[in-house]
C-alpha cells in the first residue's frame, strides 16, 4: 500500500538534546512538508522541500532543521535551540503542483522530559 | 498571503442535526480550497476539495461544502451527525506562491451528544 509512515509515534527529549522525526514517503512525491500542531492553533508549516536536495522554512523554522537527500525521506530534526518542543508533528506530500492535495502521515508526538 | 478563518473552536451538535462548519478566506484570485478531518492522535484525512469545476462539492462521509465567491467561504455542512463525526476539522487555503503551500485555520473541534 502506498503512504506515508512516520516513526515514532512517541519521542521523548532531554533538555538539551537534538532528536530526529522520520518520515518516509513511496507516492513517489516530489514535495514533503513538516507541520506543527499544537491545541487550538491548527497546523502550523516549519519546512518544506519541493525537490531533493532543496528545501525552504516555513513559518516556524527556528530551532528546527531537515534534509532531503533522498525523494522518498524528509527528517526533520529538533535541535536544543527550538525551547518549547512539546507538540504533534505531521508530515505531509505531494506531487507539488499548484492545487494538489496535500497526503498526511499518521504523526510523532514529542514530549519533553 | 492567504488566510483562512474559522470561527468557534468547540462546535457541539446532536446526534441526527445538522452539523454546520464555516470557513472564509482571504484570496485575491480564486483560490483552492481543502476541508480535512482529524481523529484524535491521527493524521489529518481529505474530506473534499474544491478546484473551481463546481461550487457544490460532495466528499467522504456524507459531507458537503459550497464554494460562494462573493462571500469569500467555504462552508461544511453533513444533514444529520453521527456519532462517529466526532473529531476536529480544519480549513485550508492553497497559498499562491508559487510552492503550494497550504495556510490553515486552527480548526473546529465536533462534539456530538448522543
């Protein structure tokens, strides 16, 4: 089946420390997107990638980084710089074309130790 | 840049009424626009999308949305609610920069009493 898996579904973090969310895509998709939601503030975009090896912030980038070295993997790191961390992430993809439904994987919930 | 509101974060309906969920947004060209739905520590799903071939469009569930110009919305509407709505629905906007984005609104929570 295709879709979109993200791991894990929980994550805790140290203070301190960087953690990596995975999200892996086999739509064949050629843009991915990292949302943050947190209750009451809908979702909220921290990067997006149209094409390997590119990517864009969103509007909340800050203490955030990703990469996209593959066409089927977007991980998004949450460094010690990001100070309020505890949220649900989702990942999102699609063909990138203007209008194009936007598919969204299941989420990783982080908390904060 | 496109922006989409969503008034009334909780939303309680009976089971067997109207569930009505409105959504306006902010766009100088006509825009795309999506109705998702989110079950508790789920991803977000489709509910229907409207892409400017028709102002009525009909999506999963029983649900509907119409698509008013001069109004500027795109309301969500199902006849009668079961217990299973129960879940929160956003709003979004495709955003016309070039890199489709999506700007969201932050959701109506569905509450349906049995």
């Amino acid at each position: 089946d295709g879709g979109i898996t993200q791991s894990p579904k929980y994550l805790f973090r140290k203070e301190g420390q960087n953690v990596t969310l995975s999200c892996e895509q086999n739509l064949n998709h050629d843009a991915m997107y990292w949302y943050r939601q947190d209750p009451g503030q809908g979702l909220r975009l921290i990067y997006y990638s149209q094409i390997v090896n590119d990517f864009q912030k969103g509007d909340i980038a800050e203490g955030y980084s990703v990469s996209r070295e593959k066409k089927e993997s977007f991980p998004l790191t949450v460094t010690s710089a990001q100070k309020n961390p505890t949220a649900f992430y989702l990942c999102a993809s699609n063909s990138g074309l203007f209008g194009e439904t936007q598919y969204f994987g299941p989420g990783t919930r982080l908390l904060v130790l | 840049a496109q922006s989409v509101t969503q008034l009334g974060s909780h939303v309680s309906v009976s089971e067997g009424a109207l569930v009505l969920l409105r959504c306006n947004y902010s766009s100088s060209v006509p825009p795309y626009l999506f109705w998702y739905v989110q079950y508790p520590n789920q991803g977000l799903q489709l509910l229907l999308k409207y892409t400017s071939a028709a102002t009525l469009v009909k999506g999963i569930n029983g649900f509907e949305a119409e698509f008013k110009k001069s109004e500027t919305s795109f309301h969500l509407t199902k006849p009668s609610a079961h217990m299973s709505d129960a879940a929160e629905y956003f709003c979004a906007v495709s955003e016309l920069r070039g890199n489709n984005r999506l700007a969201f609104g932050k959701g109506n929570q569905v509450v349906v009493i049995p």
